[in-house]
C-alpha cells in the first residue's frame, strides 16, 4: 500500500515548513519528513514504524465510502486512543499528527456542539485538532480563519459532580471489605484463634520456668532438615503447547531497514497491558515482523485475517520487537533441494467468522498452551515439521513427521478452532507449514 503524500497534504506542510517539506519531493514515504521538520525529536524504530501506520490511517480517516457504522468505529477508535496521549506517539510531535490534522479538521469543523463534546462526543480529538493547531509543539504556521474554532470550555455534557457523603461512605465500605478479605473465618473465631494463642504462650513460659523464680530460659527449637522438592514431572511433548489464535492484521508496511521483512500491527485478543503489546487505534496490538516481503503482496496483508503463533520468545529483528508468528505455507522440499525461499507461499487462513484471539488447536491434541515456550527445550522446532496441509488444501498436525511423537499412532489432526471451523490455505497441497 502506497503512503506516497497526495500533493495538497504536501502544499499545506510546505506553507508551515518551506525549508523541512520541498514542494515537489521526491519521497514515496512521507513518514522521512518527519525528521527534517521535527529534527530534535528522537524517535525510535518502532515509533518510525507507529508514524508509517497512522498516515495510513490518517489517508482515510474521514473516507465516505465507508459505511457510517465503520466510520463511527474508526472515529471512536482513535478518540480512545487520544485519551491518555497529547500526541498520536504520546508526548512526541510527528507528522503523523499533521497528516490527521489536515484530514479531520475540516470535518470537526462542521460537526454540532454535541459531536465534539456531548455524551458520545468526540471530546478527545477536538482536544488534539485544538492543540495541534495553536500549541508552539507542533510549529504550524495559520491564519485565524484556517483554524476550527473551538471553545474548550463550551463543553455540552457535564459529568455529575462526586457526592462528598457518598464517596467517603463507598471508601468505607472498600476498607471494611478489604479488612474481612484477610481471613475466611467469622470474627469472633478470629478474636478466640488469639486469645487460644496467647494463652498456648503463657502455658509454655510457666512450663519451661525455673522452679527458684528466675527468668524463663528459651527453648531452641530443633531445625528440621529441610525436604529436598520433588522435581516436576516433564511436560508431555504436544501440538497444544503451541499457542496459537486468531490474529486481525490492522495494519502492514515494509520493515524501514529489511528489504524482505514486513511489520504487521496485528490484534490476537491480548488484554489491555498484557506483556509484549501496545495500543494501536483503540485495540490492544503485537507487532510482528515476517520474512513475507517479496513473497506476499503488501495488499493481500491489509485488514486480513491470520494464524499467529503467540507464545515464542520475542525477538529483535533489525531493531523492530517481533511478538509473535504469521502461519503460512510453502512447498516442501525433496531430498537434495535447497530452499531458495523464492516461495510460492500462501498465508493460512482461519474460518472468516473467526474473531481474533479465539484459541485454534489441531484435533486430538487439545489442552492449554504454556505461557511461553522455552527456547532451549525448541518445542515448536521439533513439532513444526509435523505441520503440513491435505490434498483438499486443509492444514492439519502428521505425527509421523515428528521423530519424538512416531510411535503415538494418532491420525492426522485437522487445525480448527473451538468451533470446529477449519483453518486452510489457497491452493498449496503437502505442503509444509511454519
């Protein structure tokens, strides 16, 4: 997908920045701009990655051809987002910025008073077009009249004032809870656990007291040696240890710095704050990295549906975080051949009424994933070769292929999800899968 500047963006950045935007560039992404008009700001491989993506977005955020229902989410989307961010990276000014600007100013511009600021209003991005447009942070050069006009204080929905009484009344109601939260017992049991104690105490000091009334000596306890731990019983080698999900690619771009690396923002049901996630567009997101440039088109990767294998250690690649795997499929090799990794390659695909983050898992070897393969025990590497498709293109587990599990008897197992939705691929048959 092309982020090359349509020419009046260009116009409207060159009018602020003449020196930092040529009016004619010779760039195919506008994203290397940034640098040249924010040139004391630092940025990291991945927010240069974050900037690519929310041009992208920036291009169609105020698209009419979308129905009104995609268009609402988008929107809401990105007013999450802004919540808890002064700027599209957080606190860094980009042209990311200035790119949604110059979309949707002249949108918030017509929008009612209820649109911007009423109970389902859009408070967050009128605060961001207001701060874009008048704060020293970002640089833009307007006239008054090319401004939206906006009253922060002109605000339609007014959130119900906190009731001094009630507050303290629920705080108390916290604290007591969190007090009876310490024991399972009444507490009347507790007051007796005490009192039995103290009592039990007293017993022992009249017991080990001399008899001429001198101060009660202490008795050293013996020390128990300590019982060495059952070692844990070894995990049983399976497919199930692998998690795998549903993943929703957002969005996809070329690595900035690997000419055969994709970076995909992908939504795979993590939690908000789960570890190796950020936040992209009002969803919780893993970013990953696949060898599939060259090999896949950057458009059959947009908006697309995907396998990801979520439990691999992350791993920099080319300075970009990698936090989880894109299944697909390629030929097999025959004996003597070298893989040229010229593909052809097809992605799998789950069941389209799969949601992302929902659990797939080969037939018959169902079971819970562990939380992160150990990459010394190379648990997937000695499973993947097992992972291969049918004759009808399906993709299914051959316990044959895996030296350690030959002997298990087990028949081909089908990649489904919970409900029994299979996963496939386009066309490629006996082909291996990784």
């Amino acid at each position: 997908m092309s982020t090359t500047p349509p020419q009046d963006l260009v116009s409207f950045l060159h009018a602020s920045f003449p020196s930092a935007v040529p009016e004619a560039p010779d760039h195919s992404n506008l994203s290397h701009l940034s640098h040249n008009i924010y040139p004391s700001v630092s940025l990291t491989d991945n927010e240069k990655v974050e900037i690519a993506q929310w041009l992208i977005t920036a291009s169609h955020i105020t698209d009419q051809a979308e129905d009104d229902a995609k268009h609402t989410e988008r929107l809401g989307s990105l007013n999450i987002h802004l919540s808890t961010r002064t700027t599209l990276l957080g606190s860094k000014p980009s042209i990311a910025d200035l790119a949604l600007y110059y979309r949707i100013a002249p949108v918030v511009r017509k929008w009612s008073a209820e649109e911007r600021t009423g109970e389902k209003g859009y408070h967050h991005i009128v605060r961001h077009v207001d701060c874009v447009q008048n704060s020293p942070l970002f640089g833009l050069s307007l006239k008054p009249d090319e401004k939206v006009d906006i009253d922060l204080d002109d605000v339609v929905f007014v959130h119900k004032p906190m009731d001094a009484k009630e507050e303290k009344e629920r705080r108390k109601k916290e604290k007591a809870a969190a007090s009876g939260s310490q024991s399972t017992l009444p507490l009347g049991q507790v007051k007796d656990q005490k009192d039995n104690k103290t009592a039990q105490q007293s017993d022992e000091v009249v017991k080990g007291s001399p008899s001429n009334g001198a101060p009660p000596t202490k008795q050293k306890k013996e020390k128990q040696a300590k019982q060495p731990k059952a070692a844990p019983a070894p995990t049983p080698l399976s497919p199930a240890l692998i998690d795998l999900r549903v993943g929703h690619i957002l969005k996809a771009i070329p690595h900035p710095d690997a000419d055969s690396l994709y970076v995909s923002t992908v939504a795979c049901g993590d939690a908000l704050g789960a570890d190796n996630t950020s936040e992209f567009e009002g969803q919780v997101v893993r970013t990953v990295c696949s060898g599939l440039n060259g090999l896949v088109p950057l458009e059959e990767m947009q908006g697309r549906k995907i396998v990801a294998v979520c439990n691999l250690k992350p791993v920099t690649m080319r300075g970009i975080k990698s936090a989880a795997m894109v299944l697909a499929a390629s030929p097999r090799l025959q004996e003597g051949e070298v893989d040229n990794h010229k593909g052809p390659v097809e992605l799998v695909d789950p069941p389209a009424e799969a949601a992302a983050g929902d659990r797939i898992f080969f037939e018959g070897w169902e079971g819970e994933p562990e939380g992160q393969l150990n990459p010394k025990k190379k648990v997937f590497e000695s499973l993947q070769p097992g992972f291969t498709t049918t004759q009808d293109g399906l993709v299914g587990f051959d316990v044959g292929a895996v030296e350690a599990l030959k002997g298990d008897g087990k028949p081909l197992g089908l990649l489904k999800t919970k409900d029994g939705g299979p996963c496939k691929v386009k066309s490629l048959k006996g082909a291996i899968v990784r």
